[in-house]
C-alpha cells in the first residue's frame, strides 16, 4: 500500500523530531523543511499528500508561505500547526486556505494523525464530487444573474412579521442596504419556546448571500428534531453551533460565520444562548467564542440568564437585530 506523503514545514528542531518520528511510525512518509522557501521547492518537487506548516517560520512567515502554497499547490490541503491561539491568526490561516489549525503544544499527537486522515477523507471526497460542483456552480451563476430569484433567496433570510411566544414577543430590525449580508429568524418550539438566530458571513465577494443560505439549510434540519419531540438540542444552543461548526468546515464552504442562537422559555423567561463570532453583541455580557466554520476542533461556551418583566435582550448589529421584550398581554400577536 502507498505511503502517505506528508510534507512538515517546521524550523523547531525538537518538535520537528519528535513529529517526523511519530508520524513515520503510523506509516508516513515524511519529508521535513526548516524553512518557508525550502517548504515550497519541496511542494512542488515532491508532489507531497498533505502538508503541515508552522506559522511562527524564518525569513517567510507562515501566513506567506501558506499562500503561496495554496497559490502553487492548490490541490494540496494544508494544516497549520502553531503556537498561536488568536482568533485573528486562525481566522487568516483559514482565509487563505488552511484545511485545519492545531496549537501547540498538541496534547495528544494522535490530535494530528486524525486531523490528516480527515483532511485526506476530504479531498477523496471532494475530487469525487468536482464535477458535480462544477455543474452547480453553473446553475449558481444562472439563478445569479435572474434579479427576481435573488430578490425571493433574500427573502427567505428574513422573518414575516413579529413572533409571540408565552409572555414574549420577539421582533427584529434589518437596514434596507443590509439584507443580503444577514441571516435572521426565529422559530416557535414546542411547550411555549422559542429560538432566534443571527448571522453574518465572512465570505469572499459575492458569495454572501448564497452562504447564508447554505447556513440555514444546515440549519433546518435541527428544528425538525424538535418538531418531532427531540428539544434536548435546541435547548443547549452551543450544541447547535458545535454540530453547525462540524458540518461547515467539512463542507465546500469557505466561509466563516459570526452567529448568535439563542433559546428562551416563554414562560419562564430563561433564555441560554450560544455566541460565535465578535461582530455580533448581545446586551447582556457574554464572551464570544471563535466564529463557526474556521476550526473543526472548536467548543462553545454555554450562557445562560432569565429576563424579567423590565427587561428585554437585544442581538445583533447596528444594522441588524432581534430583540425579545415582555409583550403587551392585549396583544393580537399569535
């Protein structure tokens, strides 16, 4: 059986040796480069399977050589494997192309040879289906170029009206020059609750809107668990933005999300939410965690609170929001 040719971009000796060893123990071939020029001569000479790149490189940093490599090297997937934990470095790693990012020190190194197989499964997957994206790509840029389809598209990433649910009414607010940029919505459940979602994309030019969409497609089919008895879920909305996260970064999409779910007891008034992203705020306090779709080993964090007849919870943006306030009981709101 053909090795796997991996090809480790890493100027740290100890940690370059200690990778080479491990991974020609599960069976890899591998070849190692000190440096960001040595690590392009060796793409495109050694034709590798899978390349993991350092970002913190001599000379090159690793977000250069990244995109040079996905420049020169596109069908090769590469993962970054740094030291750094900030959101904006993940955030470009994943902009330019990067396939998956590790931080060091990887507790367990068995973290890496998955993350390759999952990347090889990938590409398998994704060279079996280039002809079909192709030919959806086509119809993409038909429907495109018809005004009306993507006035009605736009539409469906907007709610009809105001939501009440128990002792609340949910509503929303979107500028006029905003509505292919943002995704909002809300759903009653079963037993007197709710859930309202909002998201931005980080897509490249043009493609926001049919990101968004793909968005909320992921998205359906967790309210049909719902519909049919199953709210363990939707209750726990950082559940909802972990399953989201995974279908996203397995998926052709490559965009990352900014996205707030949140879930509330008409009753009760208790509300837990789920926040991913910075661009979006709530008017509670509430740390966000990394956007949805850059980093298949992402966790979010679990908020809970409980709103009282004074208060109201506004998410959102300047140009768009929901807001879910105690409503007025003469209400003709269904």
């Amino acid at each position: 059986m053909k090795s796997t040719r991996v090809l480790l971009i890493e100027d740290d000796n100890v940690f370059a040796d200690l990778m080479t060893r491990f991974l020609q123990n599960r069976g890899y071939k591998v070849t190692l480069a000190a440096d960001g020029e040595s690590g392009l001569e060796a793409c495109q000479n050694d034709d590798p399977d899978i390349v993991l790149c350092d970002l913190n490189l001599p000379q090159m940093s690793g977000l250069q050589i990244l995109q040079k490599l996905v420049e020169d090297c596109s069908q090769v997937p590469v993962i970054v494997i740094s030291g750094s934990e900030r959101m904006s470095d993940i955030r470009e790693a994943v902009r330019l192309g990067a396939w998956d990012y590790l931080v060091k020190p990887v507790g367990q190194l068995e973290t890496i040879d998955l993350a390759i197989q999952n990347c090889l499964t990938r590409s398998s997957l994704e060279d079996s289906w280039e002809r079909e994206r192709w030919e959806l790509d086509d119809h993409i840029d038909v429907l495109f170029d018809n005004q009306a389809v993507t006035q009605r598209l736009t539409k469906d990433l907007i709610p009809q009206g105001d939501l009440a649910v128990g002792s609340f009414v949910i509503s929303h607010h979107l500028s006029e020059l905003s509505h292919e940029n943002y995704w909002l919505d809300y759903y009653k459940l079963p037993g007197n609750q709710a859930m309202a979602v909002i998201a931005s994309a980080q897509a490249v030019a043009g493609q926001t809107l049919i990101s968004l969409l793909v968005l909320k497609t992921l998205f359906n089919p967790l309210l049909r668990l719902s519909a049919g008895g199953d709210e363990d879920l939707l209750k726990y909305p950082h559940k909802v933005l972990e399953h989201l996260n995974a279908e996203l970064c397995h998926s052709k999409i490559k965009t990352a999300f900014d996205l707030i779910v949140v879930w509330i007891d008409g009753d009760s008034g208790a509300i837990h939410w789920g926040h991913a992203g910075d661009s979006l705020k709530l008017s509670v306090e509430s740390k966000p965690d990394l956007a949805v779709g850059i980093w298949s080993h992402a966790s979010y964090s679990f908020h809970q609170g409980k709103l009282t007849a004074q208060e109201s919870l506004r998410i959102g943006d300047d140009l768009a929001w929901l807001n879910i306030s105690r409503r007025n009981p003469a209400s003709p709101l269904a």
